[in-house]
C-alpha cells in the first residue's frame, strides 16, 4: 500500500512540473523582442505576429536622470499606455503653419527677417489597461522599458 501511494505520489509530480511551460514561452518571447530592439533600436509601438498570436508591444526609452527607479518605472508606464492608446482610439492632429515677414532697422539698412512657427496639435481619448512590463535594461545614458500586451483577434 505504501508503495502504491508513493508512486502515485512521484507521478503526480512529474505531471505538475510540465506546468510551468507558460513562463518559459514568455522569456523566450521577451529574449526575442529584446534582440529584435537590439538589432534596430526603435521607439515606440510596434505589432508582432507570432504563429497564433499577435502581440502589442510597445518600447520607451527614458533619460536615465536622479529620479528614483519606482518614478521612472511609473512615468514609462504612462508613456507606454499613451501610446497604446493613440493606436487603438486614434488621435486628432491640427498642425497650424504661420509665416511672418517684419522690418528690422540695422543701422542705415532696412532688412526683412523672417519668422516661422509650426504649431501641432494632438488630442486623444480613450482607456487602455495596463500593459505588461515585459523587460527594462540600462543602454548608455538612457534606461529602456519594453511593455507588451496580447491582442484578440
């Protein structure tokens, strides 16, 4: 009988270790995304397809500075869903051109100086929900935060 139990006992632990193939899937995936930033630094949103899944992911890349690591870490976060959000809902942009041409008095001279003011405009609305800090690391002088999230469709 003691035997039995034992058995059934080590086979039920081999059956609960394969278990753990979510986590393993999900450090190979940021190992990719981080080779993939690695091999073309980029900034921003980007889609990745995987062969059944598709995925947001989304990188920020914030001047190492004084602050503490909790407050860059919070300040990536809302950069991140900043920019999920404007992907998702969209945003309006208005850009405003003006060009100015005024008179400057130089001495005996009068010359014309011109002035050139490019004003943009962005407004978006929406929620988002909170995105996965896949992975952050130190690169020169800036501190990189790779988020991610996994898209229904």
């Amino acid at each position: 009988m003691r035997r039995i139990l034992t058995m059934i006992f080590l086979i039920s632990l081999v059956f609960s270790s394969s278990a753990q193939s979510y986590n393993l899937e999900k450090v190979e995936f940021t190992n990719y995304i981080k080779r993939m930033y690695q091999n073309e630094r980029f900034e921003g949103l980007r889609i990745v397809t995987d062969y059944d899944s598709t995925y947001m992911i989304v990188v920020i890349r914030i001047d190492n500075s004084s602050a503490p690591e909790s407050s860059l870490s919070r300040v990536a976060s809302v950069k991140a869903m900043n920019e999920a959000n404007r992907y998702i809902n969209g945003s309006l942009i208005k850009s405003e051109f003006i060009y100015e041409m005024k008179q400057v008095k130089k001495g005996k001279k009068v010359e014309m100086q011109e002035n050139i003011i490019d004003n943009i405009h962005e407004n978006s609305m929406g929620y988002v929900k909170s995105l996965e800090l896949l992975s952050s690391f130190e690169e020169e002088t800036k501190k990189i935060y790779i988020f991610g999230r996994k898209l229904a469709m």
